[in-house]
C-alpha cells in the first residue's frame, strides 16, 4: 500500500517538475508566434500564452498538494512517514513561492533621505531608483508590474542603475520598457557589470539613447528644476569591473556643491565618502535575492558585500543599496522582493 503511494506522489511531482521545466526552456510556440506576428500582438500573445502556462504549473503543484495532504491523513502511515511528508510539501511550497510568487512580487520601498542641502532642491519631488532588471526575454508580467508601478507614482526623476538585461537579441524589449516610462525631468542611467561582460556598451547606450534614457559615464549634469532651483547628478561607469573614474565624474562641480550620485556597485562607497558626496544609489547585490541571514552567509555570490541592502552611512556621505528587479545565478527570490524605492528628502538635522 505504501509503495502505491509513493509511486502516486512521484507521478505527481515529476509531472510538476517537467511543466516547470517547460515554463523555464525557450517554447517553440513562442518562437514561432514572434516570427509570423506584429510585435504588439506577439508581446500579447506571450503574455496571455505565460499565464496559461504559469496556471498549469499552479494546477499541478495544487494537485501533487492535494495528493501528498490525502496521503497525510490516511491512519496507516505512521509519524516518521507523515513528518517526511509534511516536510517535502513545505519545501515544494517554499520552491514555488521563491520560483514563481516573490521575484514578479515587486514592492514599493519609500526611504527617507535626510540631507538638508539635498532637501533644499528635492524635498518636494518623487525621485525614484530601479536597478538591475535583467530583461531576459521579452516583457513579461515582472517587467509589465515593474512599468505599473513606476508610472503609478509619477516620478518627477527616474534613475536606472546598471545591468539592464541579459541578452541583446532582446534590446528591443528594453527599449519598449523604456518608451513606456516617463519622469518629469529625465530617465538617467549608468552601466552595470552584465552590460559590459554581455554587450558592446558604446553601442548599448547609443541604441538607448532615442528611447529617452540618459546615461551618464564619469560625468556630471546640472539638473534645472526651475523656479531657480536644481542640483548636481553624477554618474560612474560600472564600478564592478574598475571603469569608474570619479574624479573626472565630479570634475567640474563648484566646490561644496550637493552631489547626488549614481553608480552600479556599492564598492563606490569608500571613494564617495573621501569626496564627500551626499548621496550614492546603487544595486548590484540583489539584496542576496534570499532574505535568511545564515544562507546569505553560506553563499559566497550573495556575501560578496557587507553593502547588502538598504541605506548606509558614513560622515556626510549616504549610499542607498537597492535590491533590484531581477535575479541571476538562480532565478529565485525567498524574502527579498524585488524593489523600486522612492526615495523622500527631509532637513531633519538642521
């Protein structure tokens, strides 16, 4: 009788794991629709085609549930059986949760700034980060929230910081991405790591450019904001892989002069803070994409930093660690949702 459970289980799960299987490898469905169909229709048809899938794989997990808790219940199985059993829906649960619900669950962090030579321009604007979206093939329900979301809050600022997507057959998603966005006075970026390993950079920002992103590499803009106000923008090339130049980023800027500046990777914070920069947006680290201290510590791709996430600060010299839209290495998220942070300048410490 136990055997014949057990066989039932396995049938179940296998059959789950192949429909995820499916869901992760390239279909030759959506191939096939991308080359005889206009883009809008195809990026429609993806969709709609992802959630008819995504809501197979949910069946599936919901039956393989379904079988494993009848099982539970029966008299004959004793408490070691029961305990195994428990124990493989709960990981098989945490699995799904991290696989498919946290990574396109994207929250809304809102983060208080306080600066008072930064509030003075900034105080009543939404300047809003995103980083690390990682596009990897077409817009998908992640990249559909993600665009939402980020005209939801109307931003008066918008900054991407580095490592846009994985694969440059799929430059024109992030150029629809970035056609779907606006902010009132810009959409600034700077280059991040997977950029330069994947891509020809100069060509990647010149391709972006008419999409209206402004991408700054070692340098600087005066913002203007109107009614005589504005601020200092700077920007580093990736950090990651030693193309940042500060100096020459910050050159021109009047002495004491609030800076706000963008970069890919937090390891720009020593430099910042021996400039004297007010405040550092970065990403880079996913957050760890897995929220369990112990397991951070157990990995050496997601304990590469102390800079994890959040905001840091040292002398007069802030950084904002974002954790980012997308994922790499694996393609989960476990308590660390991906992140868009609307960032609120205060002069609280006048």
């Amino acid at each position: 009788m136990f055997c014949a459970h057990l066989l039932r289980f396995h049938f179940l799960y296998w059959q789950g794991f192949l429909l995820y299987a499916h869901c992760w490898l390239d279909d030759p469905f959506q191939e096939s629709i991308r080359k005889n169909m206009p883009q809008k229709i195809v990026t429609a048809t993806i969709s709609k085609f992802s959630m008819v899938k995504h809501a197979i794989l949910s069946f599936a997990g919901m039956a393989a549930f379904v079988g494993l808790w009848a099982l539970f219940l029966k008299k004959q199985l004793n408490r070691t059986v029961k305990v195994i059993m428990l124990v493989a829906v709960l990981s098989l649960t945490a699995f799904f949760y991290a696989r498919m619900i946290e990574p396109n669950w994207i929250a809304v962090n809102r983060v208080e700034i306080d600066d008072p030579a930064l509030a003075k321009s900034l105080a009543s604007l939404k300047v809003v980060q995103v980083t690390d979206i990682h596009i990897r093939k077409e817009l998908r329900f992640r990249e559909r929230q993600l665009i939402q979301k980020i005209n939801s809050l109307q931003p008066d600022l918008l900054f991407i910081t580095g490592d846009f997507l994985e694969n440059v057959d799929e430059l024109h998603a992030l150029e629809e991405l970035l056609r779907s966005v606006a902010a009132r006075y810009g959409v600034y970026g700077v280059t991040g790591n997977t950029d330069h390993h994947r891509f020809n950079v100069d060509g990647l920002v010149k391709a972006l450019a008419p999409n209206g992103l402004i991408m700054l590499r070692n340098e600087h803009r005066w913002i203007e904001l109107g009614n005589g106000k504005g601020f200092w923008l700077a920007g580093v090339d990736d950090p990651v892989t030693k193309r940042d130049d500060l100096a020459k980023a910050l050159s021109g800027i009047p002495h004491g002069e609030p800076v706000l500046l963008l970069a890919h990777g937090p390891n720009i914070f020593p430099k910042a803070i021996q400039a004297k920069v007010n405040l550092v947006l970065v990403g880079h680290t996913h957050g760890a994409q897995v929220g369990i201290p112990f397991l951070v510590r157990l990995s050496q791709y997601a304990n590469r930093t102390v800079y994890v996430k959040g905001l840091f600060a040292e002398g007069a010299t802030k950084m904002y660690v974002n954790r980012g839209i997308g994922t790499k290495t694996l393609p989960i998220r476990f308590f660390c949702r991906p992140e868009i942070a609307l960032f609120e300048f205060t002069a609280r410490g006048k």
